[in-house]
C-alpha cells in the first residue's frame, strides 16, 4: 500500500459510514457556495443564473428573463443538460446506499410504490403548465420540481420506515 493511500484512509472515514456520506453529498454544495462567496459574478450570474437558474425563472415567466445584464431563456442547453445529468450520476450510490440502509431491494413492489409520486410530479407540472401555481410556479418546473418530489419521497419514505419500525417493535 502506497503512502498516498495510508494517508487518505486515516484522513477519510471509512466507506459506508454516515459521515462518508455526508461529506459525499455535502462537497459539491461547500465547492460550489465557496465559487459564489469567491468568484459570484463568474460562478453565480454566468453560470447558475445563465444556465441553470435562469431558463427555469424564464420558464416560469413564459419569456426570456435578464440578471445583472445577463439573459436567460426558457428551455433546456447543452450546459444544463450535462449538468442535469451529472448530478443524476452522482446521487447513484447515495440512492444505492440509502435504499441498502433501509433494506428495500428494487422490484416491481417498489415501482409500484412509487407510481403515485411520479403521477404526482406530472400532475403538479400540469398546474403550473396552466398557470394555475402563481409565485410558487417556479418550483414546480424541471429541475426544481424533482428536487420537491425527491424531498416529498424521501421524507414519505423516512416516516413509514420509522412508523414500521416502530410497529415491529410493539409486536415482539
């Protein structure tokens, strides 16, 4: 084993734990608010407002929308699609993790499960198609309504694990 190696295993915790996890999923958020407080005309307004935030509030006001002189329009971009599609990547093992942690296997039982929150996610993107949402519009527009269904889900998910949890402890 390399020194390189010994090092990084006494500074990492170990894989699998709470705290890997945590430093996992929470490195992108610090990497990315250190690049605001640091760089927030080049990371903020030509990035996220450019191509991430901003098609999503044009989308929401139904025309291009401008910040800081910096347009945005409606609609999906090469940049945003990649972007998408990374952080879709990366949350993998953490769903991986997550669902062995609750000892769920993936089957027919659990799409079924989840069949009503997908119809959901597609319902309250119908609302706001039809301008029905007002304020709250944007966050019920790609990307940010799957982060509300995720949110939705995940909390869903943690309360009937607890409530079964604590249903198997009354029976024994």
């Amino acid at each position: 084993m390399s020194t390189v190696t010994r090092r990084v295993e006494t500074v990492l915790p170990e894989t699998g734990s709470r705290e890997w996890w945590a430093l996992y999923l929470l490195a992108p958020l610090v990497l990315l608010g250190g690049g605001i407080l640091v760089f927030p005309t080049l990371v903020y307004d030509r990035f996220i407002w450019q191509y991430l935030w901003g098609p999503v509030v044009a989308d929401a006001a139904g025309q291009p929308v401008t910040h800081e002189g910096i347009r945005a329009v409606q609609g999906y971009n090469a940049v945003n699609t990649v972007i998408y599609l990374a952080a879709v990547v990366y949350s993998l093992p953490g769903l991986r993790a997550y669902l062995d942690q609750l000892d769920v296997t993936f089957d027919a039982r659990l799409a079924y499960g989840f069949a009503p929150i997908i119809i959901a996610g597609g319902a309250m993107r119908a609302l706001e198609d039809l301008g029905l949402l007002g304020d709250y519009a944007v966050w019920f527009i790609t990307p940010s309504i799957y982060i509300v269904v995720t949110a939705v889900t995940i909390s869903r998910s943690v309360s009937v694990h607890s409530c079964v949890t604590k249903i198997s402890d009354l029976s024994r």
